[in-house]
C-alpha cells in the first residue's frame, strides 16, 4: 500500500509552491529559498496524487462532521503556536529556523511594513491549522492547494489530471462549472477542500475581521488567487476579499530569512496582541 505521508515533511508542499510561484520581486543574487527549479519530486507528485483523489464533497462533509461542533483539545493561541512547533522537526534544506520561528517571521515581516495590528496577527496565526496532523490526519488532508468541491475541477488546478481518480468526477451533478451552486453564489457558501486552511478559518472566524478570515480560508486557494479560476462563484464580498489574500499571499511564501527572530523578546508583544483578539483559550 503507498504512505499516505509521501512527503519527507509537512511543508514540502510549499517547497513546491516557490517553484510555481517564484517572487518577481526578488534579485536574480537573493537566496533561493525553496525553490526546485525544472524538477519536480516523485513524493510531490505522490501527495497531489492522494490529495486529489481523495478530496470530495462527501469527505469534505465527514471531515467537517468530525471536527467542527466538537472539541479534540482547549488550549490558547501561543499553546497551538508551540504544539505545532514540534511537528515540524525534520531538517530544512532552506533553514533551521522552528516553526515558530517562521510564523514570527511571516508576522514581522507584516508588522514592518505598517500593517493593522490584525494583519500581522494573521500572518502569526495563519498555519496553526497544521495541528490537524496531531490528530493523526494525512498529510494531503492537511496542505496543499485548495479549492471548490461539489463543481468541475479547474484545469488551473496543479496536476488536475489527477481527478480522474476522484469519485466526484463521476457524479454528473458536479460537472458543470457551478455544479451544485449557482453562479455568484459566494465563496462562502461553496464547500472548500479540507485541510488546515478551512479548519483554522472555522476555529478563529468569529474573532477576526474579515478580511483575516479569508485570508487564513483562502491563502492555500491557489487557483482562484492566482489562476483567476471559479471566478463565476464569487459575489461582490469575494471580490473584495481577494485583494487582501493576494496582499497577504506575498508574506506567506517570501518572508523567510536565515536571520531568526527573538521569540522571547517578541513573545510579550505578540501575546498582548492574542489577547487583543482572542480569549485565553479556544476549543481546538
């Protein structure tokens, strides 16, 4: 039977991601910080392979079952930031920094541009849907792109020949390019594949503004922010939305560094900040 976790670490995905995504902005000299060049490996092409099988409307629903409504553990925001600092524990091929360390840094970098203080807590906060792994959760059912299910996959999807394997694909009800919605129905009312995007939008949603709610749903929604795909869903609220994920999204792959933050210098601030937002502790 293949691994469910073809991966050699959870966020090989992103490794991926610079490689499709390279910032524009960037020197042709600066550090090149995951980024596979012409290649990519067989694990990635493993991962989407199990991701895009397995990502369905009905287990989109049992996920949403399982974890929405119901407790798996109460702990605060700096608790969920230090647990999901041990799952990260294999050696980087771009840096040694912690997990925390890099949410820190996606963080300041925000910070340092003169962001809203709720800006610069989404950018600490964003990737805490990763302890979903905790929980025992294959790795193609915690990252990876997102995107609608119930409709037509998008070609812009990465490796979208992979959905021939996705049960969805042989339900006629969802292969229209709307499928169970209508059009300009709202993202918000279309199912989103499962992972650590949607679980954390869920925990956190109600304490945010909104547009740090999309940005922490969508950031992963590759296909919408930076295909321009299923833009027949979107209403006027999306609309609006998606010039804050793609403002964030720049903070999300391109703000790591080999210099490590102070997390105990910076931990004062950034927990008067949680409690700025959020209570002492969250159901998880």
């Amino acid at each position: 039977m293949a691994s469910q976790q073809p991966l050699k670490k959870l966020d090989e995905w992103e490794d991926d991601l610079l490689r499709r995504y390279p910032n524009p902005e960037l020197p042709e000299n600066a550090p090149s910080f995951r980024n596979y060049k012409e290649t990519v490996p067989d694990r990635v092409r493993e991962f989407y392979r199990l991701n895009h099988r397995n990502q369905s409307v009905e287990f989109g629903r049992r996920k949403r079952e399982e974890y929405l409504g119901r407790s798996k553990a109460t702990m605060s925001v700096w608790e969920a930031l230090e647990l999901l600092d041990t799952l990260v524990d294999d050696s980087d091929p771009d840096t040694e920094l912690s997990q925390i360390q890099h949410c820190l840094q996606t963080a300041e970098a925000i910070r340092s541009d003169g962001h809203p203080r709720w800006f610069v807590l989404t950018g600490l906060i964003h990737d805490l849907g990763k302890i979903l792994c905790l929980w025992n959760e294959p790795q193609w059912a915690v990252t990876g792109d997102t995107f609608p299910v119930g409709c037509a996959f998008s070609e812009k999807i990465v490796f979208a020949e992979f959905f021939k394997d996705n049960p969805d694909s042989q339900n006629p009800s969802y292969q229209s390019e709307t499928g169970i919605y209508q059009p300009g129905i709202g993202l918000d009312n279309v199912m989103i594949s499962w992972g650590h995007d949607e679980y954390l939008y869920q925990v956190v949603r109600d304490h945010l503004p909104l547009p740090a709610a999309a940005m922490i749903r969508y950031h992963s929604f590759y296909p919408w922010h930076q295909e321009s795909a299923y833009q027949i869903l979107m209403n006027d609220h999306d609309r609006e939305m998606l010039r804050w994920v793609r403002a964030f999204q720049p903070y999300d792959l391109y703000s790591k560094s080999q210099s490590p933050p102070d997390v105990e210098r910076l931990k004062p601030y950034y927990s008067e900040l949680i409690d700025e937002f959020f209570p002492r502790v969250l159901a998880w």
